[in-house]
C-alpha cells in the first residue's frame, strides 16, 4: 500500500557504502518520467551524478552539506525554461492578475529562475523518493545550495536551471520517520477553515 511506504519515508543523510545497482537507477528515473505537468510539457531533465569527485564537489555548492559526499549517487532536478516569455508568463499573470504589470515586466532572467516551471520538478522528484524507497534506498531533498555554481559545474546551456537535488543511498541506520502534524491542524472542509 502506498500509504505503508509514505509512514517508513524520512530523510537519511548517513548512507552505507553498499552500490545502488543500474537497474535500480533505471527503475528510479521511469517513476520521475512519468511524473504529470502543466500542459503535459516535461520541461525538465535529471541529470545523474555517480562521480565521487563530482559528488564532493556538489556537496561544497550544497554551502557545504558534508553529509551530502556519501550519498551513493545524486539526481538534480533541471527546469527548462522554454515557454518562459509565453506560456510561463502568461499563466503567472492568469493566476495572479493583480501582479499582471510587475509580472510582466520583470527582468528576464530572473523572472526565469522565480517562475512556478522550477516548482514543477518536485513531481518526478517525489515520484523517484518512494520509488527508491520500495528498492529499500533512503533519500534527502536538497534546494540549499548556489544555482548558478551548480550550472557551470555540470555545464548546462542557457534556461536551464538545477532546481533540486536529491542524494540516494542506501540508509546506514534505521530509518525513523519524523513527525508530521495531526490531520486536524492541517484539513478542513469547504470554506470551514478555523483561525
Ligand atoms: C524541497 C526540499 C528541500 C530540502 N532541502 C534540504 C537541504 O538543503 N538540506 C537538508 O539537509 N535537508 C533538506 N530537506 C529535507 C528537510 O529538512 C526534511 O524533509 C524535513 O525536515 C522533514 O523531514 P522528513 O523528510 O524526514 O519527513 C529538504 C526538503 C525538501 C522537501
């Protein structure tokens, strides 16, 4: 059951030296594809890192995350931005119109790296966690690092912009989910929200 695998996630940041093998990867990256977008345009890429000298150096971008260096390999999470000057743009506007003119006008390129396509690869992301997690493989979110750094660092082009990274391995230690808050602090129903 789905909700079984969700209970055991948590965060692991000690990992064993055990290898993920390829097959698994593979596994991971199949549940990311098929992850849902805005319009069905998949503006993403996953870019696999295995390399120990590449991991330790995403660690330093990371601000330094040491934890991240064990990590048996990492998948950083790329947004394209294709549509930004149409389709992005233009959605943002819909969504909030009484921004319409800030939207509009905001410097391209940075318009580009705030614009809701980056947020889009938490999907696949997500999806890759618990795949990972039914192979038995821990995992950490990281979005604490220098984007611009992490770009050159893996060469990408123009408009493309890492927006997470996740480090797998497999957990060294028993994995002990955090505490989550109580159903009745966080749904309501209709328009009963209490304050
Ligand atoms: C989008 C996102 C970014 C995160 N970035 C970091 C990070 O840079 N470094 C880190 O150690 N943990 C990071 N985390 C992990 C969170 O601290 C963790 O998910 C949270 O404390 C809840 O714990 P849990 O994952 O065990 O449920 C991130 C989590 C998410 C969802």
């Amino acid at each position: 059951m789905l909700l079984d695998l969700l209970k055991k996630r948590c965060s692991v940041r000690k990992f064993s030296d055990k290898e993920v093998s390829r097959e698994i990867i593979d596994y991971i990256i199949e549940a990311g594809r098929l992850a849902p977008s805005g319009g069905n345009e998949q503006s993403w890429k996953f870019g696999v890192i295995k390399e120990r000298d590449l991991i330790k150096q995403v660690s330093k971008i990371a601000y330094n995350q040491k934890w991240i260096e064990n990590a048996d390999f990492l998948i950083v999470l790329i947004t394209i931005i294709v549509a930004d000057e149409k389709g992005g743009r233009d959605i943002q506007k819909a969504r909030f119109p009484e921004y319409e003119m800030e939207i509009e006008t905001m410097e391209k390129d940075l318009y580009g790296k705030l614009n809701q396509e980056e947020h889009q690869t938490k999907i696949p992301g997500t999806h890759m966690v618990l795949a990972a997690l039914e192979h038995g493989i821990g995992s950490t979110w990281v979005s604490y690092f220098k984007v611009d750094e992490l770009k050159s660092l893996l060469g990408l082009p123009e408009g493309h912009i890492p927006s997470e990274i996740i480090a797998f391995g497999y957990p060294k230690a028993e994995m002990k989910p955090t505490k989550k808050k109580d159903i009745d602090e966080i749904v309501f129903y209709n328009n009963n929200l209490k304050k």
